[in-house]
C-alpha cells in the first residue's frame, strides 16, 4: 500500500462512528454485515474522493 492509500483507509477508520465499531463485534450476523458493508462504503467513498480527477 502507498502512503496516500494507507492514510486515507486510517483516516476512514479513525472517524468511524461508534455504533459502526460496537457493530463490529456482534454476534447477530446481519448486524455485522451491515456494519461491514457500512465501514466498506466509507472506504471505497474517501478512496473515489482522493483518486478524482482534480479540476484545474
């Protein structure tokens, strides 16, 4: 991984709302995945946002 891609997914990660982390550790399978799914969509969101093309 590049720095810009590692800083960005641990940036992701450092904003992560609580009940996203609580959900995390669930034993209920669908409240995870639904935590998981959630944390994924952040990632790839902030990932599209640094890897857009920038205006000039």
């Amino acid at each position: 991984m590049n720095e810009t891609l590692t800083g960005t997914v641990l940036h992701v990660i450092e904003r992560t709302p609580h009940w996203v982390r609580h959900d995390l550790e669930s034993k209920d399978a669908a409240i995870r995945v639904r935590a998981e799914e959630t944390l994924a969509a952040m990632i790839a969101a902030a990932l599209d946002e640094v890897n857009a093309p920038q205006a000039s």
